[in-house]
C-alpha cells in the first residue's frame, strides 16, 4: 500500500543513493551518491530547515507572531521558506546580492521578504546584518541561526546518517560531505562514530578566495558555532575549476544534474577513491543544478576546433581555454649572460607562431616570457665582465628585445624578471615547507621528491634510473636524498661579497633557476593557466621540477597544455650553446648577410615537433623559396586591372580554409605554407589571364594580411622610394618607346649593378631589389 502524505513536508528525507559508475578512478573502490536534490525544496537544507523550525515550536521560541529570520547563500532560505509557508509563517531572508538568480526567484515564489548586502561580504555580511537586526528587535523576529543552532546537525545526526546506514547495510568505508555551515558534517560524524567508529568522515573545504555558492572557508569566513574540527577525520580542499568541472562531469559522464557545491563533495570523494584500494564512500550531493543554469558553472565553453599535442598526455587535445575568448600563455625566456643561439630562436619563433595563430582566431592573449637574470651563469657572466649583475643582464635584455625585432617576434605581453620576483620565491618555499614538500638543510631548501608521487608524469623518467647530479651540483650541496632539487641556494662567500643574496629565516640564500618560474607564472597568470611553451631540452628537468613546485602547492597542474618544440641539430646533434660557436650564433648568421625574416620562414617551414637539420645551405634554399613569393606580392600591386572575378572569391576562400584546417591541426605550419603556395599560382594564373578588379585586390590584400599576422613572412608593403633608381627606370623606359634599344640596355646593365632587377609588364616596367 502507497504512503499517504499529510502535506509535502513529509517528503523530507529518504533521498536515494545512486552509484556512480564511470568517475571512479578505481575499480575496486564503489562511490555511491545521495542526491539531496531530491527534498521537495530541491537541497539538502530542507532537512535542518524543517528540523529548527519545529525545535523553536516546541521549544516555545516560535510562533505566529514572529517572522523567521536567516542569513543563507540560498538553499537554507529555500528550506526555511518552504516550511514557513506550510505552517503559515512570514519569513525576512538576508543574502549576499551575488547569489544565482534562480535562488531569489525561487525564494520570492514562496512568498519570502528579501534583503542583499554587497557581493564582496559573500554570506558574512548578511550574517552580520541579521545578528545587528535581532539586536534591534529581539520581539519581532526568530533567528534560525542556522551556525549556531545546533538543530541544524541534529536533523543529519537523527535523519540523514540513519538512512545512509540502512541504505548501505551498514558496509561502507567512508562518507563526504562539504563545509558551509557544516551542519551535515558535524550530524554526520557524531553518528557515524556510535554507529562504526571505522568510518571515515571527510569533509570537503574549499580554498580562500572561492566562488562556491553554499561553502565557506574555515579561515576566511566567520567560523560556525556548530563546526567542531577535530569531529572530522579529514579535510580535503577543492579548487573552484576543479568542483565546477566535477559537477559537468557529473551531468555528462552519470546524468546526475548537481550544482557547484556538490561537484566539490564529489571532487573531494574522487580524489579519496584514487587513495584507496578497495570500499565503499558515500558522498552527500546537496542539491541539483537547475538553480545555477545563470551562473558560470554551465556556461558553455565554445569548441575551438583548435587541436593541440599536450605533452603532458602524449595526445592531441582540443584547446577550451579557462576563460572563454582569452588566453593565458608562458614561456620559458632566455637566461640573461648571452646572445640568443639557434635554439632559442625557434623556441621563441613558436611561441610567437602559438600567440599571433590563437588572436588570428579571436583571443585576447595575456603572453609572459620570463626573463632569468639571477643564476649561476649570469653571476658568473658578470664577474667575469667585470660588471654588476644588473648592468650585465641588462645589456643583454636589450640585445634579446632587438633580436626579437629582427625576427619578426611579437613583444610578449609582459617579461618579468626573475630578480624582481624573489619575494614571491621565497614565499612559495615557505608554503612548500608548511605542506611538507621541502625541508631545510645546512642553509639550503631543498623540495623532497618523495612526497610528490606524480613526479615524472610529464618527462616519464623514472627515479630509480635517474642519472644522479643531472639537476644539481652533488658536491656543493647536502640533501636527504641526492634526487631532491634546490628550491633556495645558500648563498657562496663571493655572492656575499658582492651583495648577491637575500636574507631570509634559513638565511643567506638566493632562489634555484626550477623555483623561479613557477613563481613568476602563478605571479602574472594565478595557479592554473592555459598554455606552456618551450624547447623539448627543458623538459627535464626543469619543468617536471616546475610541476612538482606547482602543483604540491596549489593541488593541481600549474598549466592545461603543455607544448613542446624540437631542437635544431648540426649533423644529427644538437650544438652548442656557446655564442661563440658560429654555426649556432643568431647574429652569426646575420652578420652572414641572412635576414630575421629568411631565418624565420626556414624555421616555421617545418613541424615544430620534428627535429631541424642546421646547415647554411637549408638557409639559401629558404631564401629563393621566399623570393618566389616576393615576386608574387610585387605583381599583386602592380598587375593590371580587371573585371570582379569568382575565381578570385573562391581561391581566397579555399585559401583560407586551408591556412585554417591546416593550423588547426596542431599548429600545421608547413601546411599552411603549402596553402600560400597554391593559392599564389591560382592567383598568378588569374593575374595573368584576367587581371584584378580593384575588389578583387582588396580581397586578396586581406586574406594575406590576415594569414601574415600569424606567419609574418610576407612583405605586403611596397618598398621604399628611391628617386635615383626611378628616375632611371624612367630614362630606360623612354629609350624603349623610342627604341633605342642599345640605351635601354646600357640602363638597365647599370641598374643591375645597384642591384636591381627590371622587369616589362603590360602595365609598363616595374623594379625590385635583388
């Protein structure tokens, strides 16, 4: 026989509990989820709203002549409401005015008063507005209090503790649940440890600073009177991403529909099962989704179509920025005690192939490169100078800033400087220290390797083969473990003497080359950004050692793709790094007569995941493939007119397309260049054949323009005047109507010996430097 219900109180309780089946990250370890979403309020909240409501009842504390008063973030306010207009009461809610829409339309559809404080107080600013307002006027309201009521654990200690018990037959290894006003975590521990001291009780935290609706930070926010520590067994923290993308992944990969507070719980109970090799964990799900549909948890993130070779997962990757339509992207800079070599150029012609390809597209891209101007090699650089640190490194920096011009190379959003940044150097290390990741010895701070069980990932090295002394200097310091890297040096006796250290608790020290970017890019870009740029020669160490600074302080990866390009080798081997080696020296090669723009388009004109074969010959074929479309640019200004032409619109079409597909294709450079190619012999047919309407020449002007923001390999403007050389022109071309043919010839012979090259259109002569 069906229950039959008195009113709809009475379907307070008795959620179900659901397996989720395809998120665990172990099998032997069955996640089950209690979908409070369920209650008739749609939350867990309706239960200690019911619960208080009915203990101030008979307690006396309540009665028609009251209005219920509550501060809440939404739910709780839902719950209360609920039940007010059951039994006939008025109720005054106080919310912080950042709270979803869908709550206060909810809230107001039951007959709720409503009053916001300002958004940046979140839920403490109501709090401190209905504790004033009771003050006042102790006659008019009663306060749920829902922090200090402790009714509020009560309803979980008598209601939802019992059913997880009887649900599971009593079998389960560990319940979650997360921490606003903690009355579902403190219920349930007092409970579940009469009930089975074994189990575990988890609470789940999110971090400073966060954006979950429903949850507070113990130190941040004012602390419920309710919430007692050490009733917990544990505490896990959440990121915000990391609980708004549980809570898609909930919808998508389970079809349980929740909102950001219980994508938290069920990030906390994922990374639990991950730690466990065998149970049962039951995570509480406070409520549904429906009432986040106008906040940013389900705002869709557009598909790029842009797919991208993550280093880090040895796979292709479609790029979802963070932040939809803006980028955030670091790269690894040059160190400040030479000119830049072969293998820094490519490195910083990719990231500028990355950045100019990702705002073709239509993305802002906040783009920092590091500048390294504190390490052994530019102390050492600067002694042997002569010099002081800061006027040596500086030389440098502005030869790297006039190399970056020759070389057609976007100046980077930002080029922090690692001397700039030791402050926040020296305070990661502490944060690393307070987690248990580093330790201090004999003056030196050292990050321990051991208690990062992911090290590795990204490289795949294996510490038990690692090559000892590959990351540090094993004579000149003194670890636990030969495997640890410095995050802080104890500074030498030269270093002191000529000021180069910073004075910390540890002492004397100056920061470790791994320590310093990690700093600078939490610094500029916060804890996860989107994309890292590099040569493959640094992955090891100095990014597995980067990850492992990062993401032991923060709990996740400091960055979401990982992209990585080859080394330019010299015959089969990759070069020195000496400026003084010529076969590897940038200005080597400029002073050779080769320009910035040649050395870019041979460099572009390969995959930047395959390795380059250096050699001065590579570069003179790049040179003649690069006059070809010179030649082409030249007769786009100068051929003669023209109808409109469909061909024109399709071959700008196709050409397009095919720059697109083939850079979307993880940044397929030589394919896209292969696409130039084709669409300058269908326009040079076209040129020749037809002409070009002044239309026609707009359109192709700005399809190249548009596919040159991102290569920068084309010269679209015309060049300078130069009246000495028109004026001869003129002269030949005179000489030529009047056939004097033998004059025409002598003008041009001497042309030739400027160095330029004539040549006879329909249109009339026209002249390029050669």
């Amino acid at each position: 026989m069906k229950k039959k219900y008195g009113n709809i109180l009475d379907l307070i309780g008795s959620t179900p509990l659901v397996p989720v089946s395809r998120m665990s990250p172990n099998a032997g370890v069955e996640i089950l989820a209690k979908l409070e979403s369920f209650n008739p309020g749609g939350s867990v909240k309706d239960r200690p709203a019911l619960y208080m409501i009915e203990e101030a009842e008979r307690k006396g504390e309540l009665n028609e002549e009251k209005i219920i008063l509550e501060a809440t973030s939404g739910n709780t306010g839902i719950g209360l409401s609920l039940v007010a207009a059951v039994k006939g009461y008025r109720i005054l809610l106080v919310m912080s005015e950042a709270v979803s829409e869908e709550r206060k339309k909810i809230l107001r559809a039951m007959g709720a008063d409503l009053k916001f404080t300002p958004a940046h107080l979140s839920t403490d600013g109501a709090i401190e507005f209905v504790y004033d307002l009771i003050r006042e006027e102790p006659q008019k309201y009663w306060l749920a209090d829902q922090f200090n009521n402790e009714a509020n654990w009560l309803a979980h200690y008598h209601g939802t503790a019992p059913e997880i018990w009887e649900q599971t037959g009593g079998r389960l290894s560990a319940v979650v649940a997360t921490m606003g006003t903690t009355g579902t975590l403190m219920g349930l521990a007092r409970r579940f440890k009469e009930l089975d001291p074994g189990v575990v009780v988890v609470g789940v935290e999110p971090y400073r600073g966060h954006k979950i609706q429903g949850l507070k930070n113990m130190k941040e926010s004012y602390r419920p009177g309710i919430f007692e520590r050490k009733r917990a067994d544990r505490i896990i923290h959440v990121e915000d991403e990391e609980a708004y993308e549980t809570a898609r992944l909930l919808a998508r990969n389970e079809g349980i529909f929740v909102g950001m507070s219980s994508g938290a719980a069920m990030a906390g109970a994922l990374r639990l099962a991950g730690e466990m090799t065998e149970g049962r964990i039951v995570v509480i799900l406070p409520d549904g989704g429906e009432r986040y549909l106008s906040t940013s948890l389900f705002a869709d993130k557009k598909r790029s179509g842009l797919f991208l070779f993550d280093t880090l997962t040895r796979s292709r990757k479609e790029f979802i920025p963070l932040r939809e339509n803006h980028v955030s992207m670091y790269t690894c800079g040059p160190t400040l005690c030479q000119l830049i070599h072969l293998g820094h150029v490519r490195r910083f012609i990719f990231a500028d192939i990355v950045r100019r390809y990702l705002e073709y597209r239509g993305y802002t891209v906040k783009h920092v490169v590091n500048v390294t101007d504190l390490d052994d090699r530019t102390i050492g650089g600067a002694e042997k100078a002569g010099m002081s640190l800061r006027d040596f490194t500086e030389k440098y920096h502005q030869e790297f800033m006039k190399d970056l011009d020759t070389l057609r190379i976007k100046r980077a959003t930002s080029f922090p400087r690692a001397s700039e940044h030791v402050d926040e150097m020296i305070g990661l290390t502490r944060r690393l220290l307070d987690k248990g990741y580093g330790y201090e010895k004999l003056r030196s701070v050292y990050f321990d390797i051991s208690r990062f069980k992911e090290y590795g990932r990204l490289s795949r090295v294996d510490l038990e083969k690692m090559h000892l002394g590959k990351t540090v200097d094993l004579e000149q310091y003194e670890k636990e473990n030969p495997r640890d890297f410095t995050l802080l040096k104890r500074s030498t006796l030269n270093e002191l003497k000529r000021g180069i250290f910073y004075a910390t608790q540890w002492g004397n020290i100056r920061p470790s080359w791994h320590l310093e970017c990690p700093a600078m890019a939490m610094k500029h870009l916060g804890d996860t950004y989107d994309i890292h740029t590099s040569g493959v020669e640094l992955i090891f160490p100095h990014h597995e050692n980067a990850i492992a600074i990062s993401q032991a302080v923060t709990g996740k990866l400091p960055c979401n793709y990982w992209l990585h390009n080859e080394l330019i080798t010299m015959n089969g081997k990759k070069p020195s790094k000496s400026e003084d080696d010529p076969a590897i020296a940038l200005r080597s090669i400029l002073n050779a007569g080769y320009t910035g723009r040649e050395i870019r388009f041979w460099v572009i004109n390969h995959s930047y995941r395959r390795a380059i074969r250096f050699s001065i010959e590579r570069i003179d074929a790049s040179r003649r493939t690069l006059a070809h479309l010179d030649e082409f640019t030249r007769k786009l200004r100068v051929c003669r007119s023209g109808e409109p032409s469909g061909d024109v619109e399709q071959a700008v079409y196709d050409f397009r397309k095919g720059f697109t597909d083939a850079m979307d294709d993880d940044l397929g450079v030589p394919k896209a260049i292969a696409a130039l190619f084709e669409f300058s012999r269908r326009m040079n047919r076209i040129m020749e054949d037809k002409g070009l309407a002044s239309s026609d020449r707009k359109k192709v002007s700005e399809v190249l323009s548009g596919i040159n923001s991102v290569l920068e390999i084309l010269d679209l403007e015309p060049a300078e005047r130069d009246p000495v050389v028109e004026d001869l022109v003129s002269k030949r071309e005179t000489a030529r109507k009047a056939r004097d043919w033998a004059a025409a010839d002598k003008i041009r012979q001497e042309l030739r010996a400027m160095g330029i090259e004539v040549a006879d259109t329909a249109d009339g002569a026209v002249w390029k430097k050669v």
